[in-house]
C-alpha cells in the first residue's frame, strides 16, 4: 500500500537542541498511526512540520506522494488538524463556529454539511448554545467536527484525549473509530498508552526526539521480551515441577508469587505454549487449580524502550 505521510530526515532544532532528530515515517492509506511518548518528546513539534505549521530545519514531509513545502495550499485541503490548544470563539455557537471554517473552504451543501458533522459528534441537540458555555469534552467533540467539516483524507489528532474524564476519552474514541471505517487515514499522539493500544494498528514511539521503534501493534507488543506471562496455581509447588518447567526451550523465567506459595509465575513467548507448560506441569505430579494469562502490553514495551535503548 502506498504511504500517505512519508517523512525523511525530519529534524527540527532549536538553537543548539533537536526536539525532533532524523525521523523517518510512513504511515499508508487507511492506518490509525498512534504517536506515542512522553511529555516533552517531540509529538506536538513533528505534527507541526506534518501539517505545515512549522518549517522543518531540515528533511522533508511528503503526503499523497508531494513535497509539502511544495504543494502547501492544495496539500492543506486534503489534511484535517486537531491541535493541542483549543483556540475557540467562546461567543460563538457551535453552528457559527463550524460555519466559520465551512465557508474558510468553501464548503458546498454548508448547513447539510453542518448538520451531519453535529449529529456525527452527537452535539446536535446543542447546536445554538454559545462554545463558552461547552464542557472539555465537548470543546474537544466540536474541534474534531471542525477537522472535518472539509471532508480531508487525513485527520491529525495531537493528544485527543489529554484532559477528558472517562466518559469524554470514550466518545472521542468511538468518533476516531467511525472515521477510521469512513476510510480515513489517521495520525493521532498520545502519551496515554493505553489509549494507542485501544485505538491504533500501527505506532511509533518517539522519545528525546528520536523514533525508537515502530510497526504494527502486535509486533510492537512481541518487542518487548516477554511476550505473556501466566500466572498458574497448583495444589502443592514442588521444586521439581520448577525445575522441570525451567528447563523447556522457550521459558523464558518461572517464579514463585511472593504472597502465594501455591502460585507460579511463567513468563514464556507466546499464550500458546499453555498446553506444554500444563502438560510438563502434569508429568511432574503437579495438579492445576487455576490459570491465567496476562499479555504483553504496549506499556511494557514502552516502559522498556524508554527507559533502556535511549540515552
Ligand atoms: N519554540 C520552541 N523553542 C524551543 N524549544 C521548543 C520549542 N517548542 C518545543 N520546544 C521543545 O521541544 C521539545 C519537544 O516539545 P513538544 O514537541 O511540544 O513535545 P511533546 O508534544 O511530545 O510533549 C520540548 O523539550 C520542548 O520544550
Ligand atoms: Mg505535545
């Protein structure tokens, strides 16, 4: 599949500090790309070069295959960007406001358009009350609506979720997943790892404003070395049912829980080594009470890339 966003070198120095250093990034047709680090890591900065906000000191950005710097104005209506700040007329009602920017780009069928965008956001109930009088989540619900109201191909999202009580994250989720099957590519960056987890195929993990890892979800969950852990309890623990256990090929550790004698903890690469363990467990006199499976979560992984690769 061809790449939507390709960057090259993208770098953005400031004086004598790189906030974002030598990124390469593809991201293809129909992706939801999670972006994801820490505070400070350079997310905000790259979504800046990618929509034109900001002038890389050095490398390119491609969408659709063109230069940006090119192609600004053609390229800018084919992009929809949430940013960070929410800069919002507060005397506004949420019909002016998206009328506003439906008439910036000229907008055919406006009020049909409009409509369909409110009732999208679920906010149509609401359409003349004034944006001052709007919650967080509601704010955030009306800048998406306005991403939209030109129908782009690619929606950027920097940290959707940041500052929204549960119920806000999850309505902002299901809108990003209704955009994703209305064939939208979309590049969204957070620092709330489970929230990419939730939501993303693919993502990157910037951090120091370097990428240090990317690829599809599952991949990135398999980066880091354990890949599950199970957590078996047994009628009696016996020292030779460990030792047995540590000896088979792909067992990467087994413990016994701190506060339950009668629990192991396996870490091995894959759930389906379940039916060896239970079986090696069984040969050594061992009876199963219990069994359950935690998987490898992208926050191990992130935990361990940023705290381990990057110096
Ligand atoms: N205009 C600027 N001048 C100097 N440093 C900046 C500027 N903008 C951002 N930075 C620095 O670049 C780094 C990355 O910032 P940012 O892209 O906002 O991170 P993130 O969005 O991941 O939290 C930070 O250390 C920030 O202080
Ligand atoms: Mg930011």
């Amino acid at each position: 599949m061809s790449a939507v966003i390709e960057t090259k070198n993208l770098t953005k120095i400031y004086g004598e500090f790189h906030a974002v250093k030598n990124l390469n990034l593809k991201v293809s047709e129909g992706e939801v790309f999670g972006f994801l680090g820490p505070n400070g890591a350079g997310k905000t900065t790259t979504i800046s070069m990618l929509t034109g906000i900001l002038h890389p000191t050095k490398g390119s950005v491609h969408l659709f295959g063109e230069n940006l710097s090119d192609d600004y104005f053609n390229l800018k209506r084919r992009i929809g960007v949430v940013s960070e700040q929410q800069y919002m007329y507060n005397k506004m009602t949420a019909c002016e406001y998206l009328s506003f920017f439906a008439d910036l780009y000229r907008v055919k069928n406006k009020k049909r358009k409009i409509n369909e965008l409110l009732k999208f956001v679920e906010l149509y109930k609401y359409k003349d009350k004034k944006l001052g009088e709007y919650s967080k989540g509601m704010r955030q619900k009306i800048s998406i609506s306005r991403s939209l109201v030109h129908d782009p191909d690619i929606l950027f999202l920097d940290e959707p979720a940041y500052g929204l009580d549960p119920a806000g994250v999850k309505e902002v989720r299901d809108i990003i997943f209704k955009e994703k099957d209305n064939g939208k590519t979309i590049f969204m960056s957070s620092h709330i790892l489970s929230e990419v987890e939730k939501i993303c195929n693919y993502a990157g993990i910037i951090d120091k404003g370097v990428l240090v890892k990317k690829g599809a979800m599952d991949q990135l969950k398999k980066a880091s070395s354990p890949g599950c852990e199970l957590e078996i309890e047994l009628v009696e623990v016996k020292k030779k049912i460990i030792e047995s256990l540590k000896k088979l090929p792909f067992v990467v550790d087994v413990e016994v829980v701190k506060n339950n004698k009668n629990i192991l903890r396996i870490k091995a690469p894959d759930e389906k080594n379940r039916a060896e363990i239970s079986g090696c467990i069984f040969e050594n006199g061992g009876a199963i009470t219990g069994m359950s499976t935690k998987k490898a979560t992208l926050e191990d992984a992130f935990v361990e890339i940023t705290r381990g690769e990057v110096k």
